[in-house]
C-alpha cells in the first residue's frame, strides 16, 4: 500500500508560507519597485489571503526588509569560502561560482537589491551601514592577506570586490540584455558554465593568480 503523507507540522506550514511569500514578494519588488508593490499583489502573486501577508509581516516595509535581508544572506553563504580557502584562486574562484549561480537562480532578488542602492537605499541605509560594511572590511581583510603572502598582485581590494560584484550581479540585472544577444532565449546549462569559466578566467588572471581549473 502506497505510505501517506506525513501532515505537516505547525512549524513546517509557517515556514513554506514564509518561503511561498518570500517568493512572491522577491518577484514584486523586482517590478514595480517598493513604492509601486502593494501587499494585496504580493498575495494575489503567493496565492495566499492578504491577511496571511500581515499575520507573517505586518507591514509592507518589514516584508520588504526581509527580502532584502534573504538576499544578502545568500551572498554571504557565497563567500564562506573565503575564510578557510589557501588562496585567491581557490576563494575568489569559488565566490564566482556561487554568486553567478544565485544571478541565475535569483535574478529578481539581484533586481531588488540594485534598485534599492540605486535610490539611495532608502529603506535599508541602516543595514549597508552595518551588515555590509562590517563583511566588506572582512574580505578585504582576507584578500590584503593573500597579497601580503605573494599570491596575487597587489591591488585594492576594496574595487576587486566592486568588480566581482558588477560583474557576476550583471547576469541577473540586465538579464533581459544577455537573453537578447542569446537570439532571445536565457542561457543554458553549458553556457552557463562557459560564462562562470570566463569570468573566473578574466579574473583571476587580471589579479596575477592561476584558476585551478
């Protein structure tokens, strides 16, 4: 006999109802700005009541800052390599990697972040005065360090990190470019690979160290 589904827990429910509307607001956001979204499109878009919207986040600034917050979370992740690897090659190629594969995975979370600094960040200054710089002076901690030991050129870390960030976030926010020079269709898995050697590549070269393949 075929097993029934387990019922999900109280636990379980609010996480996928946070998950499903963490989604749609990342997708929201992405479009019409902080401004333009309404939480009434951000259930209509999650397929929940509005009132499941507050129950979670009760107002549209502290879903909006959940947002922005998952995204940087995913970019740290990204760079916990850093931390631990030998050198640039091996943590700046590592970082590539991850941050290309969340533009591909999160293009609209990338949108959302773009747009936000771009204005000023008006709703987030705090957390770029903070959170940002405190793990942007961490990496380039790591990256003066790889330079102190010979293993790159010395350059200033602080516009490497500018760089790795234009670059890979590039894939998500202008997207819509990158399918059009594709003859208007998004990018496939091997392209997707030949683009993230590329970069690597370009990289790791322009900074004196050896991709490792």
């Amino acid at each position: 006999m075929p097993q029934t589904a387990r019922p999900l827990s109280k636990k379980e429910i609010r996480q996928e109802n946070e998950r499903v509307i963490l989604d749609a607001a990342e997708k929201v956001f992405a479009e019409a700005g902080f401004g333009g979204a309404t939480m009434q499109l951000i259930a209509d878009v999650a397929g929940l009541p509005k009132a499941n919207l507050h129950y979670y986040f009760p107002t549209k600034e502290s879903l909006y800052r959940q947002v922005v917050q998952s995204i940087f979370q995913n970019w740290l992740k990204a760079a916990d390599i850093f931390d631990d690897a030998p050198g640039p090659s091996e943590g700046i190629g590592a970082y590539i990697d991850a941050k290309m594969e969340i533009s591909r995975r999160h293009p609209a979370g990338s949108k959302v972040w773009a747009s936000e600094v771009m204005h000023r960040a008006p709703v987030i200054q705090d957390y770029l005065e903070t959170t940002l710089v405190e793990w942007t002076e961490g990496r380039m901690n790591v990256i003066q360090r790889w330079i102190n030991e010979g293993k790159m050129d010395p350059i200033d870390p602080r516009h490497l990190l500018y760089m790795l960030w234009a670059t890979t976030q590039h894939y998500a926010d202008f997207g819509h470019q990158i399918e059009t020079l594709n003859n208007g269709t998004p990018l496939s898995q091997e392209q997707w690979e030949a683009a993230k050697s590329s970069v690597k590549s370009i990289i790791l070269k322009g900074i004196g160290a050896v991709d490792p393949g």
